[in-house]
C-alpha cells in the first residue's frame, strides 16, 4: 500500500488511478528504462496571469465545465426533471472531489438529501442547498478566482428574487459559472 501524490489517500500499490481523486499515478522509474524527455508546457492565462500548465500533474478525472443556466433549464424541462436531479449530484460529488482534501468536509449525495427531505419537512432541502453554495462560494476563493457565490446568492436570487421572476435564472447562472470555473481549475492543477 502506498499513498497518492496528489490527496494522500492510500492505494494499491499496483492502482493506475487513485480512487478517491482520480489522480494517474505514476509507475516507479526503473533504472534500465530510458529517461523520458519532458514536453513543452504552453503558457495558460487565467485571471489575467500566466501559469504553466503541468500536463504530468493533471488529474486523469476530467470534470465537466459545460454546464450552462439555458442547458439545464431546457434539459430540465424535456426530461421531466429528471435531468436537474442527475446535474445536482455530480456536482455534489465533484465538489467533494476538488474541495474535500483542502477543507476535510464531505457534502451529502443529492439522492440522500432528496431522501432524507420529507423526514425533515423539506428543511433539509434548504439547510443542504446553504452549505453546498457556501462550500462552493469558498472554493471559487481558495481557487484565486475574483468572483463572489455563496449562500447569500442562494437565499436573495434563488429564494428571495423569485418574487421578481428573474432571481432564479440569476441564481441558476451564478452557480453553474462557479462549479464551471472550479472544475475548470482543478481540471488544470488539480
């Protein structure tokens, strides 16, 4: 057993991926192989400063950075809702991905807060919503991205502004921009 470069988690000595952050892990160098030549990083610029992307350090998990407020409305409306449900929790679980080695916290899958709702009278529904928004908003920080999300957004646009129709489209594109951004940077440093 050893542990992965990337999150410190144990895998099999043998894994070609870690498990829990889906980092390529690389075979150990023996002597008798030949040196392998490194190829050249492109500039990348994000938030108006060069970086040189490690291809080597990438993640082999790719997470999605097309998600879009029209794309989920209209996705939404065709498939009955179902489509909604299957977004919120793989960004439920991609949060847990990018974020959970930096602040130790674990978000709870959508199917079990959907679950556990009418136990609680759909307060939890709410309560989860708060704390995903808030875990989000932080890690849009951390991440160095000059862009404001939080629970806030959720209770003034997604709540709140639905007295004025507009505030859930605002909420909506607010929140799929700082899951895209996120998943963008981890996608590049991991």
């Amino acid at each position: 057993m050893s542990n992965c470069p990337n999150c410190n988690a144990v895998i099999d000595d043998n894994a070609a991926f870690c498990t829990s952050c889906g980092t390529k892990i690389e075979a150990p160098v023996q002597q008798a192989q030949q040196p392998v030549q490194q190829a050249q990083q492109p500039n990348i610029v994000i938030n108006n400063t060069t970086a040189a992307a490690s291809f080597a350090g990438r993640p082999a998990l790719q997470l999605a950075t097309n998600r879009g407020m029209l794309k989920m409305i209209f996705f939404t409306l065709i498939t009955f809702g179902i489509y909604a449900m299957v977004v919120w929790n793989r960004m439920a679980a991609e949060l847990d991905i990018v974020a959970s080695r930096y602040d130790g916290k674990r978000t709870c899958p959508y199917f079990a807060m959907v679950f556990l709702t009418p136990f609680t009278l759909g307060i939890y529904t709410f309560v989860w919503i708060h704390g995903f928004c808030n875990r989000l908003g932080t890690e849009v920080k951390r991440r160095g991205y000059n862009y404001n999300f939080s629970a806030s957004d959720f209770w003034l646009w997604g709540m709140l502004g639905s007295l004025i129709f507009i505030g859930p489209f605002v909420y909506l594109h607010k929140l799929t921009k700082s899951m895209n951004m996120v998943n963008a940077s981890y996608n590049l440093y991991g």
